[in-house]
C-alpha cells in the first residue's frame, strides 16, 4: 500500500473527529480522580479514531523526566505485550522520542512508520509488533505539561493536520479536566487526613459555619464538653463559653465574615469554655478559617489547659518558696559574710579601737540592727564609756555612765547575751540619749572578755514597730563577742612580742658592738705580734738556727688563724646587724674556683689530699661580688681539707642550672653553682641542722675555727641572692654547694643585660 492510500485512510478515519472532543469531554466529565480522567481519555480517543494501541506518560518536575504509568489502552485479550512491556520500564528526557517530543515542543507529534524512525528509541519492539504509525500530544495544565499520550497504529499513516490540531485543542481539555481531578483528590485526601487526625486527636476539633452552627465535632469534643455529637450539632458554638464571651464572639465573627478582620489573635488565646454541667475549663484555643463552595467556614482547636494552669500554679507557688528561700539564703550568706569579713577585720586590726569599731560595723550587718556600739569598762573610775558606734539609734562616743546597774554589768555577771523588749522599760543604766530617743527601741546586748576577762559589751538597737530579737540572732551576736576577744588577745600577743623583739634587738646591738669593740681591740696587738716574728724570721735581730726557724713559722701561721678568726667575726656581727657589704660587679664563678684551689693546692698536697678542679669552657659572668664568692669558696674549700682524711680526694666543680634546677646550656641558665665535694666521714643526718649555727662544732674536741664559717658562708650566699645547701652521706663524704641567681637581687637589670650579652667567656 502507497502513501496517498494510507493518507486516505487516515482522512477517512479522522471523520470521527467532528465529535470526539465533545466525547473525550463528556467521558471525562464524570471521572472521580486523574488517573481515571486519562485512562478514559485513551479509551475514547483510540475507539473514536480505530487507533488499536494507546499509553500515558506523567511528567516528573523534579527529574524532568517521562515516566511511564499502568495506563494502557490495548486490544483484548492481551496485545503488542513485548511493545508494553519494553514501554513500562522506558524514561524519557525532553526531546526524546515520540513523548519527549510533544513534551520539550508542548504540542503533538506525527510518525508515519516509527519502526523505521531513527529517533524512535523503541523501534525494534515495533516492527516485532508490527507497529508503524505513531502521534503523541501534550496535556497541558497552568503549571505546563503534566502528562503525555502517546497512540499507534498498525499501518504507516501519513500526518493529518486536522487530527493534530484537534488533539492540540483536546490536551487543553484534557489538562483542565486533569487539573481539576488532581484538586479534588487532594481535597479529598486532606480532609481524609484531617478526619483521621482529628478522631484520634486528643484536643477538641471542631468545625462552625458564618452562623456559628456547629457542622463538626471530634470525639474529644464531646469528652471535653459532655455532649454527644447529634446534640453539638444542634448547638451553636456559643453554648461552649460563658455569657460574658457569647455577644463578642458573635460580633467577631459577623465582622470577618464581612471585612477579614480580626481585633485579637486567633492563635493560642487562653479562654474558658463552659461545659454542659455550667463549669467553666480553662482553654487554648486557635482558630482558623476557609472557604468551600463560596461559603466561609472556621475550624478550631480546644485544648484543656486545666493541667498547665494547675502547673503555673505550682509553679508560681514553688517561685515564691524559692524566692523566700533565696531571700533566706541570701540573709545568711550576707551574715556569714559579715562574720568572714569581722574575722578578717579582726584578725588584721593591730589596736583595740579599731577591733571594736570593725566589730560594731559587722554586728550591725549580720544581725540587720539598726545601730551597734561597744561600751568598754574603765575599771580605775568604775564607769563604762562608748568607745564604737555603727549605724543609727546609738549614743555619742564617749557618752560615760556607772558600771554598777549597766549593760556591761548584767552581761559580765551572767556571760549571756542579754534581750531586751523596749528600752524604756530596763532598769539598767543607759546614755541619757538613748533613753529618750529610741524608749521604744529593742536590744540585745552580748558580753566583750579578753582571755576571761570582762573589758565590756556590744550593744545592737532595732528600731521600735519591728521584731526584737530573737534567741538565735543574741547568739550570733554572741559570735562577735567572741571574735573581740580573740582579737584582744591577739593585740595583747602583739605588744607582749613586740615588746620581746625590742629587747632582743637590744642584746643583739650590744653584742654586735662587744664583738666589733673585741675585735678592734685583740686584732691590732696580734697584727703587731706577727710584725715582730717577722722581722725576726727576716732576720733582722740576728740569724736564727734551723730549729728556731720552724717553731717561728707555726707561730705566725697561729697568729693569721686568729687574725682570719677575728674577720669571720666582724664579718658575722656585720651580717647580724644587717650591715654586711656587698659590692655588686661582674663575675666569673670559674675564677674564684681556680683561685682558691691553687690556694689550697699546696695544703692538699701536703695532707696526702687529690684536688681537682672541673669547670666548662664556656660559662656565663654572672652579677655579684667577686670577693665575696671567693670568701664562701674558700671557707668550703678549707673545710674539705680540713675534715678530708690523708689519701681522699676533693673535687671543686662549676656548672650552670635552669629552672627547677636542673643542668643546662649556658644559654638557658637561670643559676649557677660551685660544688665542692670530698671524701670525708660524712655528716649524719641528725647534725646537719647544726652545721650553718654560729659558734657551732660537730667535733667538739676539735681545736679548729670558732665554728662562724659556715654560718657567715650561708648569710653571704643569702645577701648575695642565693644559697648553700649540703649532701652527706656517713663514710663517703659531703657535698657543700653554693647557688647564685644569674641576676643578682636590687641591682640594676639594664647594666646586667648588657653584661650578659657581653660576658659569655670562651
């Protein structure tokens, strides 16, 4: 068959056209959801023009994509299945094949013979059909193109302009149908769910019209309100809430009805509802209004807040008890506060004057009186007189009266606090002040001993029209009591120690001058003593024999230990007197030690003693006193080889620490040490306290020194910025190390810097 018989055809078979919108329309019409309004469409479409196979494509937004449905119109019982098959599993994007056409063009599409198409993806499965002709047209809705039909015939069919206008004009219709099915579906499904939620709902939904009938209610309506659902649908809304609301509720509801307005929130609003006994229930109620067939409706929500206003209740209710809890804390923090700050006033007061005014001004805080004052008993006159005041309601300072019938006197007698209800009626002395200004005022009076001993009284007013005291606030009050006491003691302790330390200062002036005086005295006759022997060993009076000559030389060698012993002792007395000399320069800790081991060298060796000396290459010049460094290296290198047996050795080591001292690199120093250790018999560790005393031996049968070396080696090391300590350890010999601070205490850091960034020796 040729093309101009298959356009014949295809006219012919377009005849039917003349009425087919009006049938697609008419089949449609009554269509329940949009799945039915296409499946009829195909139906109708296909049996109008004889076309055998008919398919609906919906279109994916998200994915810009075809999918394919179950929607098929094919010939009975189960045609071109391997055509529909290999359909229902086929996407198309815009613009691919048959569908993707009419949808990326939105209007139809005509293929003639679609299994010879190249752009027909599914050619093969057509011509093992036997499918040729094909034309497809968008159903178009105000969101675009919602879905695609797609039709075949099993002839080859030339395009038909009319056949494609119409169904141009048919996807129009068919979109509005389609639109207006998706609408009542959801409508349908909403009010579904909405039917579903509010049955189950545990608050009250219900539904009124303009009139304010009610036209639905859920079952929490009726448990909440008492009424079954046949008798709330015979009632207006306003039956739900008190008289006072009905005439407002009315009016409101006529005026959005007519202008959309609305004077108060319809959003959670706390109103009360009124149930069919007359109670009245706390509600939260929102509301909300819509349209259906030109009508407004209004649905609201009712939820029973009896739980949560019980709730606020207790809550507010627990707020209170936690504010008056709060407050009461806060009483008492500011009490104990007071009694803290009163302790530490008076623990750091130095006078009685200022222990008793510290005392009123606490008293007064932590007791909330409204005046505190201290009388204080003069036992000479027999009167006690008001030497501290805080507050209002008090006397003057000074104001005096007998002791016999006071305050002061009940207290001391009884050592108990003392209330009084009002003023004027005690029998007790007053200031005549305090008498007639405050009669109607209470008091409370508490005792003031120092170490047992009555010195007077702590007096607390309160003003009349308020509480008096209570028992527990005497008491408290009572604390203070104490706390003057134990700060009368502690003055007394003061001047009693200071009164020791003056005295002591006393006998150490006296017996720095006595060692200075001593010292001047003995050091010039023994200084011309070893002029003498001198001269004569020089031999100026004559020759001497070879047995004169050594019993000379131990003489002048007694004579400089004594004369070395009188220095010690100045400079002890000096040290002791705080008049001890330093003369800060730079330093080389390495020198002093190789000074006074060549010094020492010579006495080593002659006890059959190994000295050596270990010293790095590189150290730093610390700021100090050069001499005396070399006096404290000295004294502990003397007595290393005083104490070290004949055959020991002696080892004098320099080195550098960090911090927390531990060795270092120059560069990262913090301290530097000189260590002399040697092999002596130890010190044991029950003596060693001993060994910086003055005039302290371990050995008391020993002969040498006066025992001041250590002791003045230690007060320089202390005036220098550092230390001396030791390790010893008996039968292996001691450890006696001298530590200096790079930067010497008081001296001046710039000048210091510079020499440190100079002074690293090589």
């Amino acid at each position: 068959m040729d093309e101009q018989q298959g356009g014949a055809r295809a006219r012919d078979a377009a005849n039917p056209l003349k009425g087919l919108a009006g049938e697609v329309a008419s089949a449609v019409a009554d269509a329940g959801s949009a799945e039915e309004v296409l499946r009829s469409a195909l139906e109708r479409i296909c049996t109008a023009l004889g076309w055998p196979l008919g398919h609906a494509y919906l279109y994916q937004r998200s994915g810009a994509q075809l999918l394919p449905t179950h929607l098929w119109h094919y010939p009975p019982p189960d045609g071109f299945i391997a055509f529909r098959r290999g359909s229902d599993s086929r996407r198309f994007e815009p613009g691919e094949g048959l569908p993707g056409r009419a949808l990326a063009d939105e209007r139809p599409h005509w293929m003639a013979d679609v299994s010879t198409d190249p752009v027909f993806p599914r050619a093969d499965l057509a011509r093992q059909e036997g499918i040729r002709a094909g034309f497809a047209f968008p159903v178009r809705t105000e969101a675009g193109v919602d879905a695609v039909l797609e039709f075949f015939h099993t002839e080859v069919l030339t395009a038909d302009e009319e056949l494609i206008e119409a169904a141009s004009a048919l996807g129009v219709a068919l979109g509005r149908a389609y639109q207006r099915a998706r609408v009542e579906e959801a409508l349908r499904e909403r009010e579904g769910r909405f039917r579903a939620l509010a049955e189950t709902a545990a608050d009250a939904i219900l539904t009124i019209d303009e009139s304010d009938r009610i036209v639905y209610a859920n079952p929490a309506t009726e448990r909440l309100f008492g009424y079954t659902q046949a008798e709330l649908a015979k009632l207006p809304f306003t039956r739900l809430m008190p008289e006072r609301y009905r005439k407002r509720h009315r009016e409101g509801i006529l005026r959005h009805a007519a202008t959309g307005e609305r004077r108060i929130p319809w959003d959670g609003i706390e109103l009360p509802g009124l149930d069919r006994e007359g109670r009245e229930i706390p509600l939260e109620v929102t509301f909300g209004s819509f349209e259906r067939d030109g009508h407004r409706l209004y649905t609201g929500i009712l939820r029973d807040i009896s739980e949560r206003k019980e709730a606020e209740e207790e809550r507010a209710r627990l707020l209170e008890a936690e504010r008056q809890a709060r407050g009461e804390a806060e009483r008492r923090a500011r009490e104990e506060a007071a009694l803290r700050e009163a302790a530490t006033a008076v623990s750091s007061a130095f006078t009685a004057e200022e222990t008793v005014r510290r005392i009123a001004e606490s008293a007064l805080i932590a007791t909330r009186a409204d005046g505190a004052y201290v009388e204080r008993i003069d036992v000479e006159d027999g009167m006690v007189e008001v030497v501290a005041v805080a507050g209002a309601r008090v006397p003057e300072i000074g104001a005096r009266a007998p002791y016999r019938g006071s305050f002061a006197e009940a207290t001391v007698e009884s050592e108990e606090p003392q209330l009084v209800t009002r003023l004027a009626e005690t029998d007790r002395r007053l200031p005549e002040s305090l008498r007639s200004q405050c009669g109607d005022c209470s008091a409370a009076v508490v005792p003031l001993l120092n170490a047992g001993e009555p010195v007077g009284c702590l007096v607390l007013i309160r003003d009349a029209g308020k509480l008096g005291f209570r028992p527990d606030e005497a008491q408290r009050a009572f604390t203070f009591g104490e706390l003057a006491g134990l700060a009368f003691r502690k003055i007394h302790l003061l001047e009693e120690a200071e009164r020791r330390t003056q005295e002591l200062q006393k006998v150490m002036d006296s017996r720095s001058r006595l060692m200075r005086g001593f010292s001047h005295d003995v050091k010039n006759p023994l200084g011309a003593a070893d002029g003498f022997l001198q001269l004569l060993e020089d031999g100026i009076f004559g020759p001497l024999t070879d047995e004169q000559l050594p019993k000379l030389a131990r003489a002048r060698r007694a004579l400089r230990s004594a004369l070395e012993l009188i220095d010690d002792l100045l400079d002890f007395a000096r040290a002791e007197s705080g008049q001890l000399e330093i003369k800060a320069a730079p330093t080389d800790v390495r020198e002093a030690a190789r000074e006074m081991t060549e010094d020492y060298m010579a006495r080593a060796e002659e006890k059959g003693l190994s000295l050596t000396l270990d010293v790095p290459d590189r150290f730093p010049v610390i700021s100090s006193d050069p001499a005396r460094v070399r006096q404290v290296a000295a004294n502990l290198l003397s007595n290393a080889v005083k104490y070290t047996p004949s055959g020991g050795s002696i080892v004098v080591r320099v080195a550098a620490e960090g911090p927390g001292g531990d060795p270092c690199h120059v560069d990262d120093a913090t301290h530097v040490f000189l260590a002399v250790s040697d092999t002596g018999p130890g010190i044991p560790e029950d003596k060693r306290s001993l060994l910086f005393e003055e005039f302290t031996r371990l050995d008391p049968d020993t002969s040498d020194g006066a025992g001041v070396g250590l002791a003045i080696s230690r007060r320089i090391a202390h005036a220098l910025g550092g230390d001396i300590d030791v390790e010893s350890e008996v039968g292996r010999g001691s450890t006696f190390t001298l530590r200096l601070p790079l930067q010497r205490p008081g001296s001046r850091r710039a000048a210091e810097h510079e020499e440190r960034e100079q002074s690293v020796a090589s």
